[in-house]
C-alpha cells in the first residue's frame, strides 16, 4: 500500500478545486492507493468561499468517490460541513 500526499493551490472555487482532486485521483500516473489533500481542498479557505459553495458539497463528495470506486484508491479530503440543523461547523471569520 503507497500513500500519497497531494500538495496543490487551493482556491476559493470549488468546482476548480473537485477538478484538480478529481485529475490526482483519476491520473494513470498515480500509484499511491491512499491519496492524503490539504484541508479545506475541497472548499477552499475562506469564510465566503465556504458560505457560498456549501450547497455543492455533498454532490462532490458523491464526485469524488465515484471516481475513488473507479480507480481502486481512498483519499482524505478536507472541506467544510453542515451540521443536522444545515448550520456550518467550526468555519471562523
């Protein structure tokens, strides 16, 4: 088993940031079964960022293990969350 950790520019736009999560996890190239991202590389960093691309989340996670299922590998992925009441979790200003 080979881990890999993934150092990339995160960006405050997510759906850049599932396309370049989505190149390293789909790369013929890759030979690590376990792929390690940044925290918050899904998301990106800031406040707004994560206020206004919340919503996407949850389908790009479901991006994202398609392609894990398709490519044999496991990723750990930072990003932001809501909770059961759809209140974000510990994102501060």
């Amino acid at each position: 088993m080979r881990i890999g950790a993934v150092q990339m520019h995160v960006t405050s736009s997510l759906p850049l940031n599932l396309s370049k999560i989505l190149s390293f996890i789909t790369s013929p190239t890759c030979t690590s079964s376990i792929l390690l991202f940044p925290e918050c590389a899904l998301t990106g960093y800031t406040k707004e960022a994560v206020e206004t691309q919340i919503h996407l989340v949850n389908d790009a996670v479901v991006d994202i293990g398609v392609a894990c299922r398709e490519n044999k590998r496991a990723v750990i992925v930072g990003t932001a969350i809501t909770n059961e009441k759809g209140e974000l979790g510990s994102v501060k200003g």
